[in-house]
C-alpha cells in the first residue's frame, strides 16, 4: 500500500518505473567491454541499486512490502545477470550480483533506520 501521505504517489511511482526500466536497459544492451580500474563498475553497480531501492521504499513505508521489495530487487538482479551470460559483449558476473545486492541491503537499512525513508514526503511537504 503506499503511503497515505504522498500526494503524488503515482508521478513518484512513474518515476520509479521508470528508474527500473533503465536499469534492465542499461543492464542489458550490447556495447563494446569497458574495462573499468580496479572493479570500479560494483560501484555504479551498487549506486543504482541503492536509488533503485531507496526511491521504491519512499513509496511503502510498511515494513513487510519493504522487504518484499528488496527481495525482489536482489532477484532482478540475479536474473538481470544470469541473461547477460546470453549476451555475446556481456558477461555473467558474481561479483556484480554482490554490488547490486549490497545497494539494495544499505537502502533498505538507510531507509528502514533513518530519515531518509521520508525524502519524498518531506520534499512533498515543503515544497507541494
């Protein structure tokens, strides 16, 4: 259910899908290998998921839908990467289901522990 406080929650959710969207785009289209330094795409990696599941929870704020979405964020994320393996430029890595993984887990403790689980309604407030 989302939250009741959110006057725009379907404009947010749009946005969301949106996110998600580009994800799965940008996850999955074929370009040329990049060979980042020193494993820096887990960064990128953990950064999208982070938003990914941080924008997501602004819109839930139960605790049980919360780890619903989790949960089915870390297996878009296993799956995104099981059909890169399919891929002919992508490749299958362990690595990067971790980094996904890890964005989602400190989202979620962000979100579930902290204020920032509140940024949309708090945006909303002040300047809606």
């Amino acid at each position: 259910m989302f939250d009741p406080r959110l006057q725009e929650r379907y404009w947010w959710l749009g946005v969301g899908i949106v996110w998600w969207g580009l994800i799965a785009f940008l996850s999955l289209v074929s370009t040329p290998y990049i060979n980042m330094p020193g494993n820096t795409d887990k960064l990128y990696h953990a950064a999208g998921y982070a938003v990914l599941m941080g924008w997501w929870l602004q819109l839930f704020p139960q605790s049980r839908t919360r780890l619903l979405l989790a949960a089915v964020f870390i297996l878009f994320g296993v799956a995104i990467e099981v059909v890169q393996s399919f891929e002919p430029l992508r490749h299958f890595d362990v690595l990067d289901m971790l980094a996904n993984s890890s964005g989602v887990f400190i989202a979620w403790l962000l979100g579930s522990f902290t204020p920032f689980g509140q940024l949309l309604y708090r945006f909303e407030k002040r300047f809606l």
